[in-house]
C-alpha cells in the first residue's frame, strides 16, 4: 500500500519567481552532474565573463559548467559538494559587477529551428551545460541521444514535482510557458517523436490551464493532469501510470520508446537554443520553517547562506537545512555550500519547530517499509545485507533499482535511516 506524504505547497505556488542577487563571490563546482568530473578551464587570476565555460571534460557522459557572473577567478580549490562523497574541485570568483556576458553561443531564431541539424542541436545543449534540473542530474545531450536502433515514440515531460514543498517548477510553466513549449519543439526534432505526454498534478489548477492553452493547436501533444502521488515523480513509475507498463529492472525507458525530462529541462534547452543562454542559474524553492517562502531565480554557485542572510533566517535559529526535496534531499554541513544545478529547494527547518529524530532501534519485523516500497523491494533485508558487507546479496536484492524516495525511512517505526543506508550504498557503487 502505497504511503501517502502531505504536501506543504499552498502558500509558495502563489509566489511569482523573484530574482535573487548576484552573489559577491561565486563558488562554482566542477562537478555537479552524474558522470566524468570536469577539469578547470581556467587559472586563478583570470578574468572570466557571464557564461564563458571555466571546467569541461572530454568525456560522453558529462557537462561543463559556466561563470554565473563576471569577475575574477580567486581561487581553485577543494569544495564540498552536497551529492558527492569526494571533495571535487571548485573556481572561485570575486563579482567584478560589470556583468560582461559571454557570446560563444548564438541564438537561433524560431523559424530557423526547421533547417537547423539534430547534431547542432546536441551540441547546443551540450555547450549549455544542461542536466537533468529535477534532481537527478543526468547530463541532457545524453538523454536526447538514445541508440539509432531504439526509435522514441513519445516525450514525456514531468510536471508533476512530487517533492512535498517544491514549487519552483510550477512557477515556471505558470511563468515561462512559452519555453515550455518551445523546449518541446526542440526536443521533439531532436527524438525524432511525434508523440508528447506533459504529465501534472491536478491541483496545479493555475499551470494545468496554462499549458492546455499553449498546446491547444498541438493534437500530437496531451497533457495530463492526475491526482499523481509523491512516488510517481520518479520516471520508471511515472510510465507506469501514464502508459500503464511496468519497466523491467535493469532497462532504461528508452528501451521503452519513451525519454523522460523535467520541466525545468525542458525551459532550460529553450533557453540555450533561443537566447543563447548557459545553464547559470535556475528557479529554486526556499521553504520550511521559514515565515515567508519564495520562489527564488538563483545564479549557481551562490553559497546558501547569502539566500539565508537575504531573509534573515539567523543561524543561530537553524537545526538543518536541507538541499533538495524533503524526502531525498540532502543535510548539509554549512550555509557556506554553494548552489548547484541539482538544487531544487533549500528547506530550513528551525530549532523551536524541529522535531527530534527518533533514535534507531531494533528492526521489530512490521515489514512497514516493504509495503511501502513503491519499487517492491525490501529495503531492510537490502540494508541488513550492506551491514553485513555482503554486496552481492544486497544486489541480488536489487539495491541498484532503489531511486531513493526516502519513503522507507519516513514510515520505519524503529527510526531506521534505511533510505539514508540505501542512498550511501548505492552511490558508492556507481562511483
């Protein structure tokens, strides 16, 4: 049965996007992307422009990362980063306020995407350093890219953010529905798909209404509006719902004939084909504990706690603060952590509202989290094994087919960080 999480939207999906200040000193990570490391383009000393390319790698399954502002390179150093074990490089640059832009991308018009090829296209958002913008990181070229044997018979784009407290994808179709669209034209040229699934929750009543009015002259584009739970964010349970097959363990979804991107992606890849714009910054939630929460336009690489200080969230008030959704995000160790292109949400949760975390007791066997488990799975059996050291029982147990919702965590009785086990696990073995 599957576990139901309350959402706590209603108060930020009525705020409009806010353009948040560039930060004094921007901390860009060279990885920030599932795939190679990048490696810095630049030096300390050098002056770099808004979305000039400062770290690359050669490597298929990678993205660059771009200045956000413009300014001087201070420092390259180590950083920690929220979603990597190790400590990966990052350039340090000291906002010279000029805001010189960077013009190695050129914009296309609308009526020149006809004659533009699908190779130019990759590239573009290659160049753009796009990734998966829902969380996952996924560099997007690759995703647009499926095998020549594996013909794509629909898009699905997700609008559903499932997260509890996530509205920065909502602001976005609400806001920039024209990219949403015309991400889509890109996107289907590229796959070579008639077919397009815009998939959204219900009571998204503002930006269901807005994407049936774009797409109203589209016959070959359908949108979906459900009452999605929080588990059918996830891709391969997405499909599921929408087209009504399950995806093999093991299997991708464009082995499926399907490619999956977020919405935010989908605004993204417009924006670098149509405006000739990087990937520097993007929409994030700010919400919790705080009295006001945003909708915030964020340039990567901003440290949190300048967002903080902005809203006079006072540290000495803060128990954590989570980067990402409240269910699969993460506690990090400083405000001093930058932004990255997988953040979605910054959640503050306060001293005087926390809930203490129940301590970790003995597995009483209620088999609580295997009903839950939305892949079926069993997550105790998976972290009993990984305690053990036994890895290959934890495989055979499917480990790797976790997506990490947290869900297991949230209804263990016994406070058994079982998603938390899990998530360590896995990506230590994709490492």
């Amino acid at each position: 049965m599957a576990a139901k999480i309350k959402e706590k939207k209603e108060q930020a999906r009525k705020v409009p996007i806010e353009v948040f200040p560039d930060p004094e000193t921007a901390v860009i990570l060279a990885l920030q992307h599932i795939g190679a490391p990048n490696v810095p383009l630049v030096s300390v000393g050098d002056n770099v422009s808004i979305g000039q390319k400062i770290a690359d790698s050669r490597e298929r399954i990678s993205a660059p990362v771009h200045s956000p502002i413009s300014g001087k390179v201070v420092k390259i150093s180590d950083a920690y980063n929220p979603c990597y074990k190790e400590f990966p490089q990052a350039i340090f640059i000291e906002n010279d306020g000029k805001k010189r832009k960077d013009k190695t991308l050129k914009p296309i018009s609308e009526s020149e995407l006809k004659d533009v090829s699908i190779d130019f296209l990759i590239e573009r958002v290659r160049e753009a350093g796009i990734i998966g913008l829902g969380g996952a990181g996924f560099p997007t070229h690759v995703k647009l890219s499926p095998p020549p044997d594996k013909p794509i018979k629909h898009l699905l784009v997700n609008a559903c953010e499932s997260d509890i407290y996530a509205t920065c994808d909502e602001r976005l179709i609400v806001e920039k529905t024209s990219n949403i669209l015309k991400g889509v034209k890109i996107m289907r040229k590229v796959l070579g798909s008639q077919k397009v699934v815009i998939a959204i929750k219900d009571n998204k009543i503002e930006a269901v209404e807005r994407l049936k009015e774009a797409f109203s002259g589209d016959p070959d584009t359908r949108i979906v509006a459900r009452p999605f739970t929080y588990q059918q964010g996830d891709e391969n349970l997405l499909q599921k719902a929408i087209f009504g097959y399950e995806v093999p363990a093991g299997k991708l979804p464009y082995e499926m004939g399907v490619v999956v991107h977020n919405v935010a992606t989908v605004n993204a890849v417009a924006k670098a084909v149509f405006e000739g714009e990087p990937l520097t910054s993007r929409v994030i939630t700010l919400s919790g504990d705080v009295e006001e929460p945003k909708n915030l336009l964020v340039k990567i690489g901003t440290p949190v706690g300048h967002i903080l200080d902005r809203f006079k969230v006072s540290p000495n008030d803060i128990q954590k603060v989570v980067l990402g959704g409240a269910m699969m995000g993460i506690s990090i160790r400083t405000t001093e952590t930058p932004l990255i292109k997988r953040t979605t949400s910054i959640l503050v949760f306060l001293k005087s509202k926390y809930k203490l975390v129940k301590r970790r007791t003995d597995c009483i066997r209620c088999s609580k989290c295997i009903s839950a488990c939305p892949l079926d799975l069993h997550p105790i059996s998976i972290v009993e094994a990984m305690e053990k050291g036994d890895v290959e029982r934890a495989k055979r147990l499917y480990l790797t087919d976790c997506f990490e919702c947290g869900i297991c965590s949230y209804v263990c009785p016994s406070g058994i960080p079982l998603a938390d086990i899990i998530r360590k696990c896995v990506r230590g073995l994709k490492r």
